[in-house]
C-alpha cells in the first residue's frame, strides 16, 4: 500500500474513535517502560525502574484497547480494554474470549 502511494503522508483509516464500531488498539510494549530507568526528582534513587507504566486518565471517552508493557520475566500481557458497559459483559459472558483472559478488573 505504501509503496503504491503517490504520497504516504495521504494514507490513512476512515476511523471515528467517537463511534462504538471503531475500534481501534495501540501498543505501549515495545516503548521501554518498565525496563526504563529513570532520574528524575522524588525518587527513591538514580535509575529506578517503575513497577508498572499505566495510562492515567480520569475519564476515557472512546472504544479502544491498550496492550501495555510488563515485566519480560512474567511472560504476559496486560491489555486495557474500553468499551461501552454491554459490550463488556458480552465478552464476559464469551468463553472463547476468556480463555484467554486470567484476570479480570473492573
């Protein structure tokens, strides 16, 4: 597709993240995060790693999935997932989405 473009700068989703059918997901995974060291004031000490990298926001407006980063050592995946309220519970109620799943917070 890139390569056929006249431009890639023109390539693009019609994609309304407003709208509960797009859905969209993103990763943070491979931007560092835990194994970042960081230096900065207030913490315990020089190159301290965090125990977790998290998306804070006090209200998320749109449908959407976030696999953030983890310890590589714990050999899974952590994925923030935003959906209307029914979307949610017909998920929980898939048994082949939950095989997937080992731990649910609300």
């Amino acid at each position: 597709m890139f390569g056929a473009a006249p431009d890639i700068r023109r390539v693009g989703l019609v994609f309304d993240p407003r709208v509960p059918q797009s859905l969209g997901f993103n990763s943070w995974v491979h931007t560092g995060g835990i194994n970042t060291e960081w230096d900065i004031p207030g913490l315990p000490e020089p190159g301290y790693k965090p125990d977790a990298v998290r998306r804070v926001q006090a209200f998320y407006r749109a449908s959407g999935g976030l696999i953030q980063p983890t310890r590589p050592e714990l050999n899974r995946w952590e994925l923030l997932l935003i959906l209307p309220a029914r979307a949610v519970e017909i998920l929980l109620e898939d048994g082949e989405w939950m095989r997937w799943v080992d731990r649910v917070v609300r």
